[in-house]
C-alpha cells in the first residue's frame, strides 16, 4: 500500500503512480488494452476515455488508471481486485 498527494484536479491515476516509482500494471496508455484496470475503493474519480470495460465492470468500480483523474481528496486504488 502506497500514499501519495496529488492535487484534486492532478494528471491521470497512472501517470502519478509512475512518477511515483511505483511498479503498476499498464500499456497502452490509450484505454484499450485493460492492463491498467483496478476497481476505486474510495474517494471519486472520473475516466475520461473507456474502450475496454463493460458497463457492469463501471458500475462495479472498475476504471482504466490511465485514464482516470481523481475528484477528491483522497481516492484509494486498488489494482488486485480483479
């Protein structure tokens, strides 16, 4: 488990989980290939692009980290909940 400030409006999930130095799963970066998938455990979020996950995977919390920007102060991830 890792913390780490990113301001509410900040760039993608992803990005600053790489800027981090953290070893997360990605690759395409474009929202199509799903190897970025991990489901929101708290905190809100918006995804600005989605062609990989179904609406049930949505509606369950799932979102493309490459893609998605944090909306609040704090937004858990959690990238092993498949």
């Amino acid at each position: 488990e890792h913390a780490i400030q990113v301001p509410a409006e900040g760039d993608a999930v992803l990005d600053v989980a790489l800027d981090a130095g953290l070893d997360v799963p990605f690759a395409c970066k474009g929202a199509v290939c799903c190897t970025c998938k991990a489901r929101i455990v708290e905190g809100q979020v918006e995804m600005a692009m989605n062609y990989a996950l179904t609406d049930d995977e949505v509606e369950d919390g799932y979102v493309l980290t490459c893609q998605t920007h944090p909306r609040s102060a704090k937004v858990v991830v959690d990238y092993d909940q498949h």
